[in-house]
C-alpha cells in the first residue's frame, strides 16, 4: 500500500497559465521558466505544458540536455549561463543559449574553442547588485563579446528587484528600467526584463520576451491572490487522515507539547511531513482543508506527520481526504502562514512523495 499522500501535477493548468503570461504582454515572446524541476513539478511536465512557449529557461546545464533528450527543439536559456569551460562544449553541441554576467564568463568564451556559434544573452546589473554588468561597464563587456567569432546574437536582460513591489523605494522598478534602457539605447539585441511579477504589473517593461516562472505553477511572487489574477494551481497536494486523537482542555499535542487544547477536542493525524516538503515552521493556525472543510494545523510538523484540529469537521474519520495545498486551498496562503513563499514550498516537494498527472 503507498502512502496516502500524492501530488497531482495538472498539465493544462500549466498550459492555462502560460496563455495568462502571453496575455500580460501579447506581442511579446515567453521565455517559460522551468528551473528547479519546474519549481517542483518535474521538466518533463513543465516541458509538456510550456509546448507552447518560444523557449524554455533554466538554470541547470544538464537539465538543459534533458530538454533536449525529451525533445525540445525550440531555444533553450541557461539563465545565470554556464558555470566552467565545459560547459560551453555541451552548449555548443545542444544549441542552448547563455547568459553572460561576469567577467569571468567572457573570458571562458574568449579561451573557448567551438564547432559552432553560440547565443549570449548580456545581463546587467541594474539596481539588484546579484548578477551582472552595472551599466558603466555594460557597453565595454558588450563590445568583448561582439568581437568574438564564436558568438552569434548578443541579446539584453536584467532584472527587477522589487516588480512585486510598488512601494519599494530603495530600488524602484522604474528606477532599474531606466537605466537599463539608457545603457542599452544604442544597441542592437533583443530585451528580456520581465519575471512574473513585472507580467503581471508592469505591461510597460515587457521588452522582446518576458520571463515568467511562478505565476505558470499557479501561484505569485506575493502579489494579490492567484485567483484574482485568473491562474490556476498546477500542484495540488493531498493526504488522508490515518488517525484521530480525542483529547481533553489542557491536554497537548505533539514534539514539544507546545500546542494545549482549551477545551476537549479531536486532532487528526495526517500523512504528510517535513520530509515531503510540508514546511516545518508552519505554526499552529495554518490552514489545511479536511473534506473539503477548511481548518488549521495544531503543534510541530514532524518529519512524516501533521495534526489538525477536526473541531470543524465532526464526521472526519480515518481515510478523510486533507488538501495540504493546491486546488482548493492556494499555496500561497499556506506559505504566508509559514513565513515563506510558494516557490520554496513547490521547490521543495519531497522525491518520496508520489507524483501523478491529471
Ligand atoms: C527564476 C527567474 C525568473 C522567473 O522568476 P519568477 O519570479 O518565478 O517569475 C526570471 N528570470 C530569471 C533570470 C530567473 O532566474
């Protein structure tokens, strides 16, 4: 018998939101984004629901050969660029397009020696002080890589810092795009800038391709709610009562006993733990649907555990069916109450827990 819990991964809820991000900038070309595991959901699958992306982009260059392996014709985007002198060899060979951030880089190509051309994509700094060129040192890294036979295009990114965030002042969105686009004024190249939440808020800053991720999983970067945007989860992540505890006012539950009824109760045990991704640091409070009715997680998660408060649910019984997350219960909420984001909850499901596609 396999445990209870399972993920379901639904493959046209990818493809319903990919057709959201195309809808956010219509004349703009997706760079659908499907590094991590396609934030959880397996390549394959982010491969087969983005079919109708013009790339896919990726951190990973043997995620990228995989791609390839499952088929991927179309362009292909390391998105931090290659790692080693290796890996220039491998990129060459599958066609994969890189991105350039550092100096570094430009010299590993510089050193290289390729049967063919490769695709660069030049990434500035503009305000986010992670990766890239600041922009008094764009234009001389550009003509580097300009003069270099084995490259082909040179295209343009950067990205934002706070896109999910207006009232940031520190660095503004606005700010960053417009030194971006003073810098880049003169130069031919096509312009990637846009992560979901740019999609989703700033159509002005779209450029030539954007680059979501999150919001094509059904879930956003800590804006609004997905709903309301019109995105659909693509994971859902469901369980099953295996047992239930009747305990009196003052009795506690769990690692720590740090959860104490204050009246008589019953708590439902279900499969799913910090070992299958579920946050450890979910408090009590945190929202979990048992069939089909909403109530909240009482003491510590433990490593392949849960408990819940059924006081809403008197007819749960063992086998009741949980949603941890998903259809019915948005990632985000659950991730908000745990002090993290979606994405590390999708990130981080458990190669235990078994997978199924709807
Ligand atoms: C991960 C990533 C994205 C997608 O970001 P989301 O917030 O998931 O939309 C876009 N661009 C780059 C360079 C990334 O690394």
């Amino acid at each position: 018998m396999p445990r209870p819990l399972v993920a379901t991964i639904e493959i046209s809820a990818l493809q319903h939101n990919l057709a959201v991000a195309q809808s956010c900038a219509p004349r703009t070309k997706v760079w659908a984004v499907v590094k991590a595991n396609a934030y959880g959901h397996g390549l394959a699958r982010g491969m087969q629901g983005f079919a109708a992306a013009h790339g896919l982009g990726l951190i990973e260059v043997d995620g990228a050969v995989h791609l390839r392996e499952f088929g991927w014709s179309g362009p292909i985007l390391l998105l931090e660029g290659v790692f080693e002198p290796a890996d220039l060899q491998v990129v060459a060979k599958h066609q994969i397009q890189i991105a350039v951030h550092c100096r570094e880089q430009i010299d590993m190509l510089e050193r290289a020696q390729l049967a063919s051309q490769v695709d660069v994509h030049l990434k500035m700094n503009s305000g986010m002080n992670r990766l890239g060129f600041k922009p008094d040192a764009y234009r001389s890294a550009y003509d580097r890589l300009r003069a270099l036979p084995i490259v082909r295009n040179i295209a343009l990114m950067t990205h934002f810092a706070n896109a999910d965030d207006a009232a940031n002042l520190r660095m503004p969105l606005a700010e960053q795009l417009r030194r971006f686009q003073e810098t880049t004024a003169e130069l031919p190249g096509e312009r990637s800038l846009s992560n979901s939440a740019a999609c989703l808020l700033h159509p002005e800053a779209a450029g030539d391709w954007i680059r979501p991720g999150i919001m094509l999983y059904g879930a956003t970067p800590g804006v609004k709610s997905a709903a309301a945007f019109g995105l659909k989860p693509a994971m859902t992540l469901t369980s099953e009562i295996i047992g239930i505890q009747q305990i009196s006012a003052g009795e506690t539950v769990g690692y720590g006993s740090g959860f104490v009824a204050d009246a008589s109760m019953k708590v439902g045990i279900v499969a799913c733990g910090y070992a299958d991704g579920y946050p450890r640091h979910a408090p009590t409070g945190t929202p979990i649907v048992v069939d089909g009715v909403r109530t909240r997680v009482v003491g510590r998660v433990s490593m392949d555990m849960i408990c819940v408060d059924l006081a809403p649910i008197p007819q749960a019984h063992v086998g009741s069916s949980v949603t941890l997350w998903g259809e019915g219960l948005p990632i985000d909420e659950v991730a908000t109450a745990a002090g993290t984001v979606g994405y590390e909850l999708m990130c981080a499901l458990a190669p235990r827990v078994r997978v199924i596609e709807k």
